[in-house]
C-alpha cells in the first residue's frame, strides 16, 4: 500500500473501460485517494459488475499503479 503523507499530489486516472484520453486529474495524498475519488465522481459504470477496474497514474514521476474498486463496499485492491 502507498505512504500516505499528508501532501498532495497530481494523479491521472482513468477506468479501463473508458479511453484514456478521458481521464480525470486529481489532487490527492496517495494513489489509492485517487482511485476512489476518481469512481466516486465516475458517471460511466459498467453494466456487467460491482467492480470497476481503474488506472492512476502519479504526473510528477510518471508511475501508475492499478486499482479494482468494489462498487458496493469502495473498498479499492492494488492491481500492480
């Protein structure tokens, strides 16, 4: 899991299902903020599931990590 540090940060995110070019750039303390923020706001659920595959990328360093968010719980499990 990622140090949160209290600093925010520029991440990009984006669901798998939608284009990347329809990503969201948000200002949260870790990757995984990120991730939930990001399906919070997110107006485009699939249909086939409770679970929603997500990527965020850090914009400073360029690294991303992924994310599978539960619909029901918002509970959110690394992906790599």
């Amino acid at each position: 899991m990622t140090q949160v540090t209290g600093k925010t940060r520029d991440f990009r995110v984006h669901a798998r299902h939608v284009d990347a070019h329809h990503a969201r750039t948000l200002k949260e303390c870790s990757f995984e903020a990120a991730a939930i923020t990001y399906v919070e706001g997110l107006h485009d659920l699939p249909v086939d599931g409770n679970e929603i595959s997500v990527i965020v990328r850090d914009v400073e360093s360029g690294h991303e990590h992924g994310f599978l968010v539960d619909l029901d719980s918002g509970r959110s499990t690394g992906r790599g």
